[in-house]
C-alpha cells in the first residue's frame, strides 16, 4: 500500500495528536480523532487505508467501534492500541479481525517499521 492514509483513535487527545504528528513528519497522511462515533464518521466520508484505534475508550469502546468499521470497510486495516497487557478486550480484538496489537507506551520506530510492513 503505497501513500497510506491514516487515522488514530484514541480518547487521550494529546496522545492521538502527538502520534499524528510524529506520523506527518515522517511523511504519513495522518489525522486524529477522539472517539469511536467520531472515526465511525470521518471513515465512512473518508476511506482510510490504517486505522490505530485505542481499546479501551469511554461511551464506544475500540472493540464496537472496529465491528462497525468492518461492516462497511472490510479492507481497512486496524491496528488495535491498549496501555494494558492482559485483557479479554485483546483477544476480542483478534477474534474481530484487527490485524496487529501494539502496548502503549510504545516506541515509535516500531511503530514506522509496522507500517513499512503494511505498505
């Protein structure tokens, strides 16, 4: 996938900022969002070709909201992000077809490596 168009999902604003930001720089078409109806919107006006979506979120989690994407844009791929290590939510996650699990914090030069990998 050459030129990937990205979206980060994550309730911590400044996190989905700052990770969008690192992604531009590294010359990424990223934006940010901040909650599953929000990137539910922007994906069914926008096709994105990589979603990062936080797991745990407050009134829509990542696991309802990667079901609703799925529905309509099966080809997305998702990246699920979780600051917590051992949680049914990521097998959850597995079993709704996200493509990768990443633990936060995580280092950004793995973050670029996966999405050279994805490319």
């Amino acid at each position: 996938m050459k030129d990937p168009k990205i979206l980060i999902v994550d309730d911590n604003k400044d996190f989905a900022d700052v990770f969008c930001d690192i992604l531009k720089a590294n010359d990424y078409r990223a934006e940010s969002c901040y909650g599953g109806r929000q990137a539910i919107d922007m994906v069914g006006d926008s096709n994105y070709d990589i979603l990062f979506l936080d797991i745990r979120m407050p009134e829509m989690d990542g696991i309802e909201t990667l079901k609703e994407i799925k529905k309509t844009h099966p080809e997305t791929t998702v990246i699920m992000m979780t600051g917590y290590s051992v949680d049914e939510m990521v097998h959850k996650a597995i079993e709704e077809k996200a493509s990768e699990i990443i633990y936060k914090p995580f280092e950004i030069d793995k973050v670029l490596g996966l999405l050279k990998t994805t490319e």
